[in-house]
C-alpha cells in the first residue's frame, strides 16, 4: 500500500503485465482515501497455517520490482506504508492433483456434504461469496429433506444497492454513495446534525466520526478492530490505526454507553 500524494494523481486503476507471464497482472488501485493498494501475489503457503498472515518481503519485492517497470516516478520499500494477505484454500480440479503453480488452479468452489450430513464448502473466492452461499443453502435444504424452495439470494439486491440513476439523484458527497449507495444520507445525517460526528478520524483520511458511529449501530461492529480494521480497513496503515485507536474506542464506548 502506498500514499497517493507518492505517485501523483491517478484518476483509474492500472493493469500491469507481469515481465514473462501471459496470464499474470498487477493492479495499482486508488481508493479516494490518499491510498493506492498494489497487487496480488499467487504464493503457496507451507507449513502451518498463521492465525494472522502477513505479507513476505518476497512478495513486496516483487509488487515494487513490476511496478517500476512502468512508472515514470521511483518507488521504494520505504513508500510503501503498510501490507495485508490472506490465505485462498484452493481446490485443485487438475486430473491429477498436482498443479503446477497455485495460480494455475481454479477458483471455483465445491459444496460437499459429507455422510453424516455435514456440509463443507472448499474453494472459491470472496467475490463468489453469494453462489457459495447460495449453493451450501440448497445443499443443506436438500440433506436435512426440508420444506423450502432454493435459495433467493440472487435476486437480492445488497443492502444500500440501487440503480444507478437512484444513487446519482442523492444528495450525498460522492465518497459516501459509493461507499454506503442508498444509505449515504442516513451517514450524512449523522454528520450535519452533530458537527463533531462530521469531524475526520484522523488528518489527511476522510472517513469521520459518524462512519464509525454507522458501523456500530447498524454494521454489526463490536469493538475497536472491527472499526479499523474491518469496516474502514484504516488499520492497514499502522501509523494510522494507532493514531485512530482512541477515537474508535471512543465511539464503541458511547454505543455501549447508549444501550445501558
């Protein structure tokens, strides 16, 4: 992850080739907050499994090292301000079993249901999330011979979701359209009305007080990590989560305070 002001304006992402791979890309992503997220690697991980992965300097190396294949402006280990990975159980469909690379498998998922009824989905990514979900509902409807029709969550539409032409009559600060679609207002709201809510959680980010309030009464946020991590992801920077970490206990502790 780098500052925005590093590399100047960049007002859409970029797609860069990896040197010598045909299927291979790196995407440089501005998210409108002063951050620009690089990415992804394909890695395999051996060993045991972390509780918390993080991020080998082998990947940032190389992020940094395809990056400067095509920027005009130099960029350094020292840019970069903070790093996040994740593990992808993979299910390797290959006829043998025995792929190759992890980027070489695919990402599609299976839903198994064992013979003692349990019910395990393996694969995926989180961008099919709704179809695994959908899919382990219908199989779970089906093992347990219950009365219900299949799942309907693909004509569900998110919550905060609408047309285009609905999210652009509001009269909400683009940031929080795109972030909140038709719930954009109420977060406003929450802002106009209580000029401290509508103060930055911390300089330079845009995200305020009354987004954390937001996340708290109605996301399901529990506590301070939920806030910075997970819900603004202002916690990827470390810098920036430590200096935020007081404002979002804060606002955990009014909640709790409001519900007795």
């Amino acid at each position: 992850m780098l500052r925005s002001e590093h590399l100047g304006p960049l007002p859409t992402g970029l797609h860069i080739p990896v040197p010598g791979e045909s299927n291979r890309f790196v995407l440089v992503l501005p998210q409108g907050d002063g951050r620009v997220y690089a990415g992804l690697t394909d890695e395999p991980v051996e060993g045991d499994i972390p509780d918390v992965p993080e991020a080998p300097e082998t990947d940032i190396g190389f992020l940094l090292d395809v990056l400067g294949c095509v920027l005009d402006i130099p960029v350094h280990r020292g840019d970069v301000v903070g790093a996040f990975a994740g593990l992808r159980p993979l299910l390797d469909t290959t006829p043998d079993g025995t792929a190759a690379r992890t980027a070489d498998i695919s990402r599609r998922h299976a839903v198994l249901t064992s013979p003692d009824g349990v019910i395990t989905v393996v694969g995926g990514k989180l961008t099919t999330y709704r179809r695994m979900a959908e899919d382990a509902v219908d199989a779970a409807v089906s093992a347990r011979r219950l009365r219900a029709g299949p799942s309907a969550t693909a004509s569900l539409p998110l919550v905060g979701a609408a047309a285009p032409h609905v999210l652009g009559a509001l009269r909400t600060p683009g940031r929080l359209v795109r972030r909140y679609g038709t719930e954009a207002p109420s977060v406003h709201a929450l802002g106009t009305r209580d000029p401290r809510l509508g103060e930055p959680v911390l300089p330079g980010h845009p995200v305020t007080r009354a987004e954390l309030l937001w996340a708290v009464r109605h996301e399901g946020a529990l506590d301070a990590d939920d806030l910075l991590e997970r819900r603004t992801r202002i916690g990827l920077v470390p810098e920036d989560r430590a200096e935020a970490l007081e404002v979002a206990r804060e606002v955990v502790g009014e909640v709790l305070a409001e519900r007795g």
